[in-house]
C-alpha cells in the first residue's frame, strides 16, 4: 500500500487532518498534500470539507477498498510469519460481555489444551459496534446476534435463540396477581407492562431494534424505562434485586431459570427468533488455529442452545 493510501485511510478513520498528523507523524500540510495526491490520481474528490469533513460516495468506495488491501497485506505478513507453525499466533474476537461469561471459560480450557501458544484478545460490544470494528480490521471475528446481512460480510449462522420477559416475584404480584401466572406462561402481552419498572436495551443492540418493532407494530409503549443497558445479566441481576424487570434472550438466562425469585415468560406475538452468527470479513485468510477455535465456538453454541430449557 503506497503512502498516499495509508494517509487517505489515516484522515478517513479519524475524520481530521489534525489527528492523522498526530498518529502520522508528519506536519498537517504533508497530510493535505498527500490527500490532493491520490484525489488527482483518481480524478475525483474524496472528502468534503464543509461544513464538516466527512467522506463523498466516491471516498466511501476507496475507503471500503483499501481496507480490504490492508487486512490482505496483514494477513500476508502474519501467514508468511506463521507459516513455519500452524498453531502459533494470535486473533482477536469480538462478543458481548454476558456472552462471554457463558462461553469462554469452557472455550479455552478446550482450545488452549490443542493451542497453548495462541494469543487470544477478546472485545466486547454489542452487534453494531463489531461491525463497525470488523469494517476498520480492528476484529478477526465476532459473535453476533442478528447481523446486518448487507454489509459484504462473512456471516455464519449457528443457532437461534428467543426472548423472555424477567420480572421480580415481588414486583409481579405488586401488579397481578397468582391468576394471571397460568396465562402468561402461555405468553405475555407486553401492553400489561407499560407502567411497571423495565430495563432496556441500548440504541447500539440488535435486540432494541427487533424489540422497537415488536412494540410499534403493536402498538405499545413503555412508559416507564428507568435505565439502558445491553449487558443482560446486569439486567438479570436488577431483576433478582426487585429493581426493574427486563427483556433477556433465553440463552443466556438459562442459568436463573430455576430461582426461585424471579419468573420468566414468553412474549405474546413476538415471532423474531435471534439469528447468532459467528461473523468475518471475506478477505481474512483463516489459519489452522483460527478455524479450530471457530469450530469449537460452534460447538459450545450448539451444546449451550440445546441445553437450555
């Protein structure tokens, strides 16, 4: 990649001639000129400066092009480096914090005893912000839910999963009572929880949007949200302490399932099961320990989606 490019992607990322010269190195008239460099080559602008600077259409493609260079010319580097030994190396992964806390201690107890000298770092965030980190080559693969299928991305589909509503035992009988248990069990009408205390999700997961649809299409409106968190066992625990109730995936409550303190329903009319995708760019050339670990991340995802009752 020539000096030019890698400058373009500095000031693409960063969206400022200042902070590209910073992490350059270079003085900010280096950056501009090396910009008016490749804007002439190509014969068409690729930022516009007001009122802010932000990427044209054309400057989108090139962005979206010499990322894919990059992560090719990294992963010559790191094959031609590794070629000697399949399992030594290093990846990262990307996944939400309740997620890891499920799977990755059975994960790498069974993978590091095939791979001792593999690095693994570990990202956590919700669906959109793995995507986003894919797209820059920030991530090698990630776990997500329901994934944006036009984004040109790798996306592997393992499993489904299903959303439950959680409420306190206390909370519940403050606002029904022992009668409505039998019909809710069968799903509950969301409406019934436009006042009580609810945890919800932040604009960033995938389940706020497939939740928001649930609620528009039905006409509901929950009125009273005292906090936004995607992180689901912080939820669980808000309802263990009779704080909120909340909206969980049921994998991942699967081990409150039998406490005796909280109860967890089904969502009437609720039919948009949770697509979990294990997700890579196209242009990532997977070593032997790379695709090791995924297999056995699809067979955790599997026994844990079977197992949950």
């Amino acid at each position: 990649m020539t000096q030019n490019q890698k400058i373009f992607l500095l000031v693409a990322e960063t969206l400022s001639i200042s902070k590209a010269a910073k992490r350059a190195f270079v003085t900010q008239q280096c950056v501009s000129d090396h910009i008016k460099r490749i804007e002439d080559e190509l014969g068409t602008k690729l930022f516009h400066r007001k009122p802010y600077m932000h990427l044209t259409p054309a400057g989108e493609m090139v962005f979206n092009s010499l990322n894919n260079i990059a992560l090719i010319e990294k992963n010559l580097i790191k094959n031609i480096s590794d070629f000697s030994n399949e399992r030594k190396g290093s990846f990262s992964v990307g996944m939400s914090t309740t997620r890891s806390k499920l799977l990755i201690p059975s994960l790498l107890k069974r993978y590091h005893e095939l791979f001792p000298n593999v690095e693994i770092t570990f990202f956590s965030g919700d669906t959109k912000i793995l995507e986003k980190k894919l797209l820059q080559n920030k991530l090698d693969i990630f776990l997500g839910i329901n994934t944006n299928l036009n984004l040109g991305l790798n996306i592997e589909h393992v499993c489904e999963d299903f959303l439950y509503l959680v409420i306190n035992k206390k909370m519940f009988l403050k606002y029904f009572s022992q009668y409505d248990i039998k019909n809710f069990k069968k799903g509950v009408d969301l409406k019934y929880f436009d006042k009580i205390p609810m945890t919800f999700y932040n604009d960033t997961g995938a389940l706020n949007m497939l939740l928001q649809q649930h609620l528009i299409t039905h006409g509901i409106k929950l009125n009273n949200v005292v906090c936004h968190t995607s992180e689901c066992d912080v939820q669980i625990d808000l309802c263990l302490n009779n704080v909120t109730s909340a909206i969980v995936p049921k994998m991942l409550a699967n081990s409150f399932l039998h406490n005796n303190d909280i109860y967890f329903f089904p969502i009437k009319d609720f039919n948009y099961p949770l697509r979990v995708d294990i997700v890579s760019n196209p242009y990532l050339e997977k070593p032997l320990y790379l695709d090791a670990f995924i297999s056995l991340l699809k067979e955790e995802l599997l026994e844990f989606s079977r197992n949950t009752i």
